[in-house]
C-alpha cells in the first residue's frame, strides 16, 4: 500500500456532527482541524512535516452522510449521554423480534470502528450460538471464532 522508504500517517480531529439549526462552513472547519494536527505535530517535535504529504484524503461529516449513510454524519453513532453509555447502550438484539440483531457503534459495546467491529462480534457469536452452531475460539490475537460451516447451511 505504501512504497518502501516511505510511511503512512493519519491524523484524526472530531469535529461534531451535522447541525439541523444552519449551514456550517465545512471546508473551514476541515482546514482548521487540519491546522491542529499539524501544531500539534510541530508540538512533539516533527515540524516539515506538510512539506512531504505526496497524498492527502480526508473527510467531514457531510463525507460520512453521504458515503454510508450515518445520521447526521456522526462516525460514533449515538450521543454519550447516560443514557447511551455502558449497560444502558442499546443491545444488540431486539427485544421484541428475536430474529433481529443489531451491530454497529450505535449498539452495544459503543462507538468507533474498534468497538463496531466488537459489536459485530458479538452479534455473529451470538447468532451462531442461538443457532446452536459450535463456536470454535481460535488462539491468536483478533480471532474470536471460526464457526462450524456445515452447520451454516442448516439455519
């Protein structure tokens, strides 16, 4: 992905949501959040380091609205009111239709892609268990099953 000799950096800045109550200037916003990581970076000591950006992608929250999807453009789903933290996150089953799950940083475990990625986990365990399909737990670091596929094929 990255020629040799060369490196890939990404900086990340939150930067909120869409507002409802007005336009916001989202080229600005995105350059001053830029700005920040690049002081920052000055900060700790790496000051040139605009000068050798061979390519550059970012993205705003009109970016993220429009390429999947999310309400309001919020990578991280649901607001972290009480409300919305921990036990009290949605779960990731309906409690009505038992045949639908949920997964994603608006349900439980919470917000992010490390932590969607948990919640998809978790609903595909809990699928295949429900299921009655053998959970295999794998060893290594990021594994977290590898599930009997011919028993896919009864569900």
């Amino acid at each position: 992905m990255v020629p040799t000799g060369e490196d890939t950096l990404i900086g990340i800045a939150p930067v909120g949501h869409l507002d409802d109550e007005g336009e916001q200037d989202w080229k600005a916003i995105r350059q001053r959040a830029r700005q920040s990581i690049f002081n920052r970076l000055v900060d700790i000591g790496i000051p040139d380091l605009q000068e050798h950006i061979k390519f550059e992608v970012n993205y705003t929250p009109l970016s993220w609205r429009k390429r999947y999807n999310l309400m309001k453009g919020a990578t991280h789903g649901l607001c972290h009111t009480l409300t919305q933290l921990g036990y009290l996150r949605l779960r990731n089953r309906h409690a009505r239709y038992q045949n639908l799950y949920f997964v994603g940083a608006s349900t439980h475990p919470g917000t992010g892609v490390p932590t969607a990625l948990v919640s998809a986990r978790l609903a595909a365990t809990r699928l295949l268990e429900e299921a009655a399909i053998p959970v295999q737990r794998l060893q290594w670091p990021g594994a977290f099953f590898q599930p009997d596929l011919p028993a896919l094929n009864r569900i």
